[in-house]
C-alpha cells in the first residue's frame, strides 16, 4: 500500500521537459561557466554544470536519469580541464543518484530546501572530488577546506535564484 | 531485481568510469599526452564548446575594434608622441647597456653558456577556460596548423603565464602557472635561490620546498632559471608577495609569488614557438640602430662640450638658428657644466716676493746688464748694502742662516747634491759669516724658499741691493726662474 502511494506520488510530481531544453540547458551551464571566468576571475567558484544537475535529478525523480544526467555533465566537464576523464564523472553521477532518490521523499519547489540541498550536493560534490583526486589518483594536491565551504554557500544561495530561472523553461500543465 | 535496478545501474556507471580512470592512469607519465580515445573525447568537447566561443570572441573584439579604431580616437595623437619618446628614451638605454650585454655574451661564449634567444613567437587570444577553479586551464584560438606544439612556452609582455599541453588543430590548452599540476624552475634574482613554481589550492603561484632562509623578503624579484628546458632564462614572472610554511612538509616553506602577468585577464598571449642560442636578426638591428643613435647623442654632446671649451670653433659668421641654438646650448650647457673641471685657482700670496705670480716684469721692460729693482725689495733706509751675493741667492742665505747657522746643515746637504755653481766675483764671501753655501746659491735647493718665508724676519729676508756691475745671473745657476 505505501509503495502504491509512492510511486503515485511520484507519477504526480514528476517534472517532464522537452527535448531541447534537456539539451540546450546544460550545454548552455558548460559554456557560461567556462565563457564567463575569462572575463569575471572569480565566476569559477560557481559550479553551474552541477547546479543544472541537481536540478534535473530532483524534477525527474528517477535516479538512473539523474545518474546518467551527472555523469554525461561531469565527463563534459573533465574533458575541458587537463585532469583524467572520470573524476567530475564519478562525483556528479553519485550526486544526481542522490538528488532524485531524494526528490521523491521531500518538496523540493520550497526555496528553503532548495538551498540546503545545494549546499549539501556541492559539499558532497567536493568531497567525492578531492577522494578521487586524492586517494585513488594519489595526486598529492592542496585542499583548502575554508575556500570549499564558501564554495558550497555560494552555490546553494546562486542555486536558489537558479532554480527559479530555471523554473521558467519548465512547461506549465 | 527491479528494486534494485537503480542502485545496480549506479554501480555499473561507476565502475565503468573507474576503470576508465584506471586506464589513464596506467600510464607510465600521467603528465604525458593523453590516450587517443581520451583524446577524441576532450577534441569532441573542446569542439563542442570552442566555435561559440570563437563566434563570441570574435564579435566581442570586432566591437571592441570599430569602438576603439573608429569612434574612440582622443588623445590617440598624443599617445603616439608620447609613445615616440618612449621609445627613444628606451633606445638610448638599451644603447648604454648594450655595452654590458655584450659583455655578458663574450663571458657566456667563455663559460660555454648557452643563451636562449626569443627568435619567434605567436600571437594568440584567448577564447575560454576550464571554467573550474580546480583546474587552470585557458583555450587560445591557434593551435597544430599554426605551428603550436606541447609544452611550448606562453608569455605576456609583462611575465610569464603557463604552457601549451593539449594541442588541437585551431584550439590549445594553455596549463596556467597557477595551476597545481604546473610546474616552472625559477630563480629569485638578488639571493639567486632556485626553485619550483606551481600554484596552490588558491589558484596562487608559489615556490614550494624552500629551505628557511631570512634573505627572501617581499617584493624581490622572481624570474625563469631556464633549468625546465620550457621557459626561456631570465623571464619575469613576479615578485615574492610572503612567505608561509609548508604545513604537510615542515620545515620547509613555501613562498608566496604576486605573479608579473595579469592571471586573471587574460587576452593576448604570445607562444613561444623557437628559442635560439642566437641573438634574433631583428634584435640585432634595434640594438644597432639604439647604438647608432646612442653615439650620435654622445657625439653631439662631446662636440658641444669642446665647443663650449673652444670657443674660436664656432664660426662667428655662420646663420643659426635663434630657437635651436637657445635648445642647443642649453642641453650643452647642462652636459658641459658636469663634463667641465673647474678651473684651479691657486691660494693667495701671503707674502709675494718675486717668484709671486706677476711680481717679474714683463720681458720687453728688463734692459740687458741692468739688475731687477723691485721697490718691493728695496733696501731699508740706512740699511748696509752687501756686495757679492745675487739677488735670489740672498733670502734664501739669510733664511738658511737664520735657521741652520752650520753649513753642513740640510739646506745645504741638498744643495751639495746640486750642481755646484760656477765660481764668480759675485759669489765670493764678503762678510765673515754670511758665506752663501753652494748649495743655497743654486736654485734646486730653492723650492722652500717662496713657500714659508718667515714672517718674523723681515729684515733677514729683505735682500740686500745688486751691485750695478754685477752681470745677470746665468740661467739655471741661481737665476730667478722666468
């Protein structure tokens, strides 16, 4: 019975988008977020890719979705740096996974949500991130953990302005 | 199954990409190119993302351009006078230190040192970054068919930025300084410390693992050491900005570099594509021309300094110019007045006598056979004349008497070492204990007589009258000198 109201929940909340804006969407994250640094320096704390990620995993609430959605996003963007392929792959496919098995269980339109959970993926993000980089890469690289938090409170405030923005592209029933 | 479908396809994409790092990583050089498959798949998304970048790029500087070529032109032609001096004011001082550089070359040839020369480089403009502060990437619009190839050096003008690592056909990657994969050899240029440059968790450059060393200060100088084999030597690449330890490494530090070029706005850059052990064809010409000017400035100046100290060189007849003449003299003047000794104004004459300058008489006033009468020198009324002496002879006898009553003392030694002076009527002794030594009467033991004549005894150093027969003093034998 419970799960019968899950799943209907779940049919009833589900976000659909067209085709395009799938697409479009976060093509269009990639390229402004690796347009605008050249000319605002500091535009790179922002982690627009991922935003777009948690997004769609937590309108979809499908977790293989989100995981195919963070993972296509992550490979993207490890194939514009000069770090291996994977690393961003690996960290934003687990966050998409999360993100949409979390989405069926809580409201996800309310702005004060919004903010923690981008706060937490970001973190999360991070923290898979330097895992990878760390331990099973063995790049011995510096991590500052005060420049990571700021990081995630950047993001999860832009992400709540975001969201909305992105709200706007989602077709009305 | 179908409950774990989810979780089972989460695993399977993890797994895939693990292995795929896996691969990359099996690499002997991870820094070294990267696999073909990885690189199809960073050319697919470079090509993905560079052609609106491009377009962007481009149409962002074609606005730029008809702005700043066409509507905004103030100043533009004071800015070029201006830049006209400047760069004459550089010529002459890469003229007066082109001296010094070719010393520095004729060392170098002796050490066996190999210079590196710039010989050619290639402008490029950046188009994009990562756009991730864990990596610091740029993209520039040139790549392979332009000649760009891995690890060639990028530059500002103002210092250095990083290396090319992936090159595409119309696309690089620029790996920025800042960057904490990158790495440079670098020099800090007044305590000549060695070191390695790459950038920290802040995106800053830093020198890492320096040994405690109390001579780095802020603000020394940081330049390339050339020992990467990447960078030319001596390229600017900042100043030290502090010095913090290395928390993971003690005791070692890590020094802190305020970078030269501007990391954060980038635009132009120049890649180095040759580096040669010889001075480039068109850095041979401006240093020749910076010489040529630079002599013809010294010239000019040395003509007017020895025209400024011969004045009969200047033609009283030629037409000047009233204004460049004005400019002329003064530059001159100003060169002159430092180049100039000044003239040596011997002290005045405390008591003048007749080796005092102007005290003879002009030679067309003496008449031959008659004897100098100095009213300087006139005998004292009632004073006894002597006979036999000459006139210069007498002061420095009554002086050296007065001091040194023996003959044997070292007015005389000296003058024993003299020539000895010919005997004459005049010479002869005519009062018993007023003899003049042979050495006094001849004028190379005379240097201390016009120096100090004592000022207690004026009667002593009056001398006495010439008699009117006696015949002129021979030259060099106790003559006053003319």
């Amino acid at each position: 019975m419970a799960i019968s109201a899950s799943a209907a929940r779940r049919e009833l909340d589900v976000q659909r988008y067209p085709l395009l804006v799938v697409v479009l969407v976060p093509l269009s994250a990639i390229f402004v977020q690796a347009l605008i640094p050249r000319f605002i320096p500091r535009f790179d704390i922002l982690d627009l890719p991922l935003l777009v990620t948690i997004y769609f995993a937590v309108g979809w609430r499908n977790p293989i979705a989100g995981t195919v959605t963070g993972a296509v996003i992550g490979l993207i963007q490890d194939a514009l740096t000069n770090r291996p392929l994977g690393i961003n792959g690996i960290s934003q496919c687990v966050v998409g996974f999360l993100a949409a098995s979390l989405g069926v269980k809580i409201d996800v339109e309310n702005p004060g949500t919004r903010l923690l959970i981008n706060f937490a993926f970001t973190l999360l993000n991070i923290g898979i991130y330097l895992f990878i980089l760390h331990h099973m890469l063995a790049q011995n690289l510096g991590t500052n953990w005060l420049h990571e938090v700021i990081k995630a409170v950047i993001n999860s405030i832009v992400g709540v302005f975001f969201f909305d923005i992105l709200d706007r592209v989602r077709p009305r029933d | 199954m179908s409950r774990y479908k989810n979780i089972l396809f989460l695993v399977t994409v993890l797994v895939v990409q693990i292995i795929g790092l896996a691969v990359q990583i099996r690499r002997p050089n991870p820094t070294s190119a990267d696999a073909p498959a990885v690189r199809l798949i960073r050319y697919w998304a470079i090509g993905l993302m560079s052609p609106p970048e491009k377009v962007i790029h481009g149409g962002g500087t074609g606005l730029r351009g008809l702005w700043s070529n066409y509507l905004d032109l103030r100043h533009v032609r004071q800015q070029n006078q201006e830049l006209r001096e400047q760069v004459g004011r550089l010529q002459l001082e890469q003229a007066t230190l082109l001296e010094d550089a070719r010393q520095g070359q004729r060392l170098q040839q002796l050490l066996a040192f190999k210079e590196h020369y710039i010989y050619s480089t290639v402008p490029t403009q950046v188009i994009g970054t990562s756009g991730t502060d864990q990596s610091r990437i740029l993209y520039v619009d040139k790549g392979a068919k332009d000649g760009l190839k891995p690890d060639m050096a990028v530059i500002t003008p103002d210092g250095i930025v990083g290396k090319l690592k992936d090159v595409f056909a119309h696309t690089s990657q620029v790996l920025v300084i800042s960057d904490q994969t990158s790495g440079a050899g670098v020099l800090l240029e007044s305590t000549r410390l060695r070191g390695v440059l790459r950038g920290n968790a802040l995106g800053q450059p830093q020198i890492i693992n320096m040994l405690p060393d109390d001579r780095v200060k802020p603000g020394e100088r940081v330049i390339t050491s050339g020992g990467d084999q990447i960078y030319p030597r001596g390229l600017p690449v900042g100043i030290v900005d502090r010095v913090v330890a290395d928390t993971q490494n003690p005791p070692y530090l890590d020094i802190i570099i305020k970078p030269a070029a501007n990391l954060g706005h980038l635009e132009e850059l120049l890649v180095i594509t040759q580096a040669s052990d010889h001075m480039p064809e068109k850095e041979k010409q401006d240093l020749a021309q910076s010489a040529a000017e630079g002599a013809a400035v010294s010239q000019r100046r040395a003509s007017d300094i020895l025209a400024e100290r011969l004045p009969g060189l200047n033609d009283p007849n030629a037409v000047v110019d009233p204004k460049q003449d004005q400019k002329h003299s003064d530059a001159a003047a100003a060169a002159a007045a430092a180049a100039i000794p000044p003239k040596l104004h011997p002290p005045p004459t405390l008591h003048a006598d007749h080796y005092s300058p102007d005290a003879t008489p002009p030679a067309n006033a003496l008449t031959p056979g008659h004897a100098i009468v100095d009213p300087r020198y006139a005998p004292e009324p009632g004073a006894q004349p002597r006979v036999g002496t000459t006139a210069d002879s007498k002061p420095t006898a009554a002086k050296t008497t007065a001091r040194s009553p023996e003959p044997n003392g070292d007015t005389a030694a000296e003058g024993a070492s003299a020539k000895p002076p010919a005997h004459h009527p005049a010479t002869s002794p005519a009062v018993p204990g007023q003899e003049a030594s042979p050495g006094t009467a001849h004028p190379a033991a005379k240097p201390k007589t016009p120096k100090a004549p004592p000022t207690d005894q004026p009667a002593e150093a009056a001398p006495a009258p010439e008699p009117s027969t006696a015949p002129p003093a021979p030259a060099g034998d106790g003559g006053p000198p003319q």
